[in-house]
C-alpha cells in the first residue's frame, strides 16, 4: 500500500482519473491501481517484480477492474503504444529503478502530446546506504513506523 504520506498529494495531482487512460510505474501491491480503475480510470499496472505483480494482482483476483498487468522493467515499455497515456505516475519507485533515464525516455513515447509524467521519490536525506532504513517497532497494543537516518 502506498505510504499514507503520499497518497494525498499523488492523487491530488492526478486529479479526477475517470476517462483517464494511466499506467503505474511500479505498481508494487497496486494499491493505487486499484483505487483509480475503481474511479473510472483504465490502468495499466507496470512492475518488475513478479513477487510484487502476484501481489498486486491477488486483491482482484478476478480482475474485475479491468487493470492490464505487465511484469517488466520501466524502461522496457515495448508493449505499450507510442502517444498511448494522458498521465504516467511512478510512485516511490522510480529512485529503484537502475536505468531512471531509460524509464524516463519511455515514460516521453508512451505519452499523449500534453500528457502529464508525476513522480513521487524520496529525498536524498533518507537514503543513505546501510545506515538508514525503515524501522518498525510492534509492542503490546501498537507499534511505531519510522526512518532511522
């Protein structure tokens, strides 16, 4: 699921998706896949993990959303069509990607002329190699998430 902190701007952006035709770039769980094609989008959740796409696809196993699923990486598009998305978002995914300006020059061929490309990536502050990361803490009756820097 995405984190909650970004959902409001990501979708605030998007803006009202019904009519929209969209692709997720790293889809991850698909949560927010899910939440546009439910809005009247039509969605194309992208993803190079398989672990991550069986995920995706298992909160709609019957695909009643109509979400086109795609297991490759963001700058392999090949199977999408030139000119084909009013908008592309990439949300926390594409600082994870290893050619970011290979997913990016097919992020500019597979969208209308006046499309809109909305990232949503982590401040450099919070990536800082091994000694930084996602700590949980679960106790008793809750549990605390926070970035150790």
């Amino acid at each position: 699921m995405a984190p909650l902190s970004h959902r409001p701007p990501i979708l605030n952006l998007i803006g009202d998706p019904k009519g929209k035709v969209i692709p997720d770039l790293g889809c991850g769980s698909g949560y927010l896949s899910r939440r546009l094609a439910r809005q009247g989008a039509t969605i194309t959740a992208v993803d190079s993990s398989s672990k991550m796409m069986g995920n995706a696809k298992k909160h709609d196993q019957a695909n009643e959303l109509g979400i086109n699923y795609i297991l490759t990486n963001a700058n392999h598009l090949e199977s999408l069509a030139d000119g084909s998305f009013d908008i592309v978002f990439a949300n926390m995914s594409l600082m994870g990607i290893e050619d970011a300006e290979g997913a990016i020059s097919e992020v500019d061929r597979v969208l209308k002329r006046g499309g809109r490309f909305i990232a949503c990536i982590s401040h450099p502050c919070f990536d800082n190699g091994s000694n930084s990361g996602w700590i949980i803490e679960k106790g008793l009756y809750n549990s605390k998430t926070y970035r150790r820097i």
